[in-house]
C-alpha cells in the first residue's frame, strides 16, 4: 500500500509518500518534503496564524508535487500526459491529512486541498489527528536517511505502550493496548513543555522556536549550578504544569542579570538582539548555567511521570515524539532511567528530523489506523483531541 499524506497543521507545509506491506510493523519512507515558514514567524516573535496560513497556500501544491517526483510517483512516463484529457491519477492508494489540533487557517490549507485531490484522483480520504501522528513517526523503518532510535536491537514495538508527546502546544501521555486504543492518562495543565522552552528563549532575546537554541546553550552549563522546581512531581495523577517553572525561571534571570524594565530588556526583547550578545565572557557561562538547569528541570519533570504511568500500566514500551523529543537531554535521560529499572522496557524515539511536524509521520498513522471516509465528511477540527 502506497499512502500519500499531508500536514499543514501550524507552521509547516509538508507532504510525504509512505510504502508499507499489510502485515508490516513499520512503513518505509519514499519521499517526504517540508516546507516551514519560521523565518516569518521568527520576526513576529511567534506565530501569527493568518500569516501561517498564507504561506501554506503558496507552498501546498509545489510540497505535494515534489513529494510525488521524489518518490518517483509523478510526472507520469508518457511524455505527452499533460495534452492529454484523461486525468493523471498518481499511483497511491490513498491520501492521508491532518484535520486538528492545529490552527483553523492552516488545517484547511491541507485537508481542502486533500479533498480536492480526493475528488479528482478517485482516492480513498484518510483523517488522521495531529498527535496521533506524533505517535507514528515511532512506526517509521530505519533507513540510513531516517534513523530511529531503539535501546534494543528488536525494533518492535510490543503493546501495552506509553506515549509522551510533547510539542509546542501539547505534553500528553496516551496509553496506546493496540493500533487504534488510545486513552489519554495525563496531559499539561497550562504550558507545554515546549511553550516553556519558546517563552523562556523569547525572555532572552531569541527568536522562535527557542527550545533548540536553550538546549545548545545549555550543552556547555551546568544543570545543578541553579535550583529550579519540578511542578506535580509528586502529585497522584499523570498531569503536568510548566507555568510555575516558567515563571521561576524568569525570576532567576532577572535578579541574576538585573535587567527588569532596563532599556537592554526592552532591546533584547523586541529588537531580536539576543541577552548572550550583551554579556561579557564570564557572565555567558551563567547564562549557559541557567540554561542547562531549566533543560534538567524540564527534562526530569517528563522524565519522572512518564517512568510513574509506565510502571502503573506494566507497558512494554515507552515511545517519545513530538518536537521537544528531539532534544538530546531528554532523549538520554529517559533512554538511561528505562535502562536503571532493569526492566525489559523498550525504549522508541523517531529520527530528530522526524520529531517535528511532517508529513510521513501523518502517512504512517494513516496506514496503522487505516479508516476512510467519503471526502463529502472531512472537517477540520482545531480542538481534536484524544476521544
Ligand atoms: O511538534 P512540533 O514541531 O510542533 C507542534 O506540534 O507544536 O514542536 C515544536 C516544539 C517547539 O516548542 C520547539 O521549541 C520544540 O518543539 N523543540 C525543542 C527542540 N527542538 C524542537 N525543544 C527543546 N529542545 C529541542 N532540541
Ligand atoms: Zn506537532
């Protein structure tokens, strides 16, 4: 089966061809192509949705193109097919699209033009939610393009699993018994964890998406040189909360550089001029410090729980995704406390490349949760959640 899938939910622009066998575990990737707008958003200091949205419209259809050409699906082999009346029809057997969460504008970039596409090529229309994809970038074969990440040397998912998702709107953790049983354990009570990385990064001067740049600042400090909170570690239930941790760190940055309602604040924070590039050599290992303990603070907060709701659930594995699941500490952190509990956990997280929003991860939920609907019935839905 041959699974064309487009994501379009926030900032990205992304189509993916995707190519698996019915009784296959992963599916492999033929192409997968992303086209982001964040040099815009960069600007703005975050994402204005009505900008987001008109730069997917310029970009849907050449994403979708090259994805068929790199997949070697498109142009057709007759040379004469664009003179010709009979439609060329892609040789896929369905197309897959996000429908939400995501931002209203965006969504329907991608899932109008799916129906379109639906319509004209006489395909089957696949739904697929935004997280659930996350999810599914787990179910991707290693290739020496896409390397995913295994503690073990068998690369099988076994069920019960545990997934923590955690983006730049979302930190959940999903009970996945089988393909298509999920049940929703816990989730944030305020910010994601990856809105805690961007608002902490925009309080040091640094354009959007921040979570890569504190975690590089953070390689070269110290993770216990600052005392930071672990908000609900200790609570009963799964939930998180990151805005108490945000706003400690913010403290800590203010008393430690004095510079509240100073003209360098307002620089640094409106002008794009980065705090780092106003410090003398001395005072940039702080920030580094500041850095690596916020990271730690983060990392061991979804560290601990997804550890607690493993061991409560007896799951066979733990699969990470999301973009803030390309951040190295993470990764390692909950690679090594899987391997301390000396249980035979399987350990998953999907290539860094593979992370943040794409297509393929779309396409590769699409083929595991494969229900079509008539493209009459497809919605976009900004507030898609797990049922
Ligand atoms: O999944 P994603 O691409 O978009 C959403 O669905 O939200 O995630 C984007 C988030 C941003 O908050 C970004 O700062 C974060 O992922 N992120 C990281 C890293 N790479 C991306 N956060 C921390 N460390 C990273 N290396
Ligand atoms: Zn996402």
């Amino acid at each position: 089966m041959t699974i064309l899938g487009i994501e379009s939910s926030c900032d990205e622009t992304s189509a993916s061809v995707i190519e698996a066998k019915n009784n296959d575990k992963k599916v492999t990737i033929l192409s997968n192509v992303v086209a982001s707008s964040l040099r815009i958003h960069a600007k703005t200091g975050g994402i204005i949705p009505e900008n987001a949205a008109r730069e997917q419209v310029k970009y849907i259809i050449p994403v979708i193109t090259k994805a068929l050409k790199d997949s070697n699906l498109y142009p057709p082999s007759s040379k004469n097919y664009l003179q010709s009346s009979t439609i060329y029809r892609p040789n896929i057997d369905a197309i897959a699209v996000t429908v939400g969460p995501g931002l209203i504008g965006s969504l329907l970039v991608g899932v109008e033009t799916a129906k379109t596409l639906a319509y004209v090529w006489q395909k089957p229309i696949i739904p697929v939610n935004h997280l659930i994809g996350h999810i599914y970038a787990n179910f991707i074969r290693e290739s020496s393009k896409f390397k995913v990440q295994s503690s073990k040397s068998d690369t099988e998912v076994s069920f019960p699993a545990i997934s923590l998702i955690v983006s730049g709107a979302h930190t959940d953790l999903v009970l996945m018994k089988k393909h298509g049983d999920l049940q929703l354990i816990g989730g944030t009570r305020d910010d994601a964890a990856g809105e805690c990385f961007d608002k902490c990064a925009r309080l040091l001067g640094y354009d959007y998406p921040g979570g890569p740049k504190i975690s590089q600042l953070a390689e070269k400090g110290n993770p216990k040189a600052f005392q930071l909170p672990r908000p609900m570690t200790d609570s009963k239930d799964f939930d998180f909360s990151f805005s108490g941790l945000k706003a400690a760190f913010m403290r800590l940055v203010n008393e430690t550089f004095s510079i509240t309602n100073t003209p360098v604040s307002k620089n640094f924070r409106w002008k794009h001029i980065a705090l780092e590039e106003t410090l003398s050599e001395s005072k940039k290992q702080i920030l580094s410090d500041l850095c690596a303990s916020l990271e730690q603070a983060i990392v061991d907060v979804l560290v601990s729980k997804t550890l607690k709701v493993a061991q409560k659930y007896k799951v066979k594995s733990i699969l990470l995704g999301g973009g803030v699941a390309a951040n190295q500490k993470l990764r390692t952190d909950l690679q090594s406390s899987i391997i301390n509990l000396k249980s035979s956990i399987k350990f998953f997280a999907p290539p860094k490349s593979l992370c943040t929003d794409n297509a393929a991860m779309i396409a590769s939920a699409a083929f595991f949760n494969h229900k079509p609907v008539p493209w009459q019935n497809l919605t976009a839905n900004p507030e898609l959640y797990f049922n």
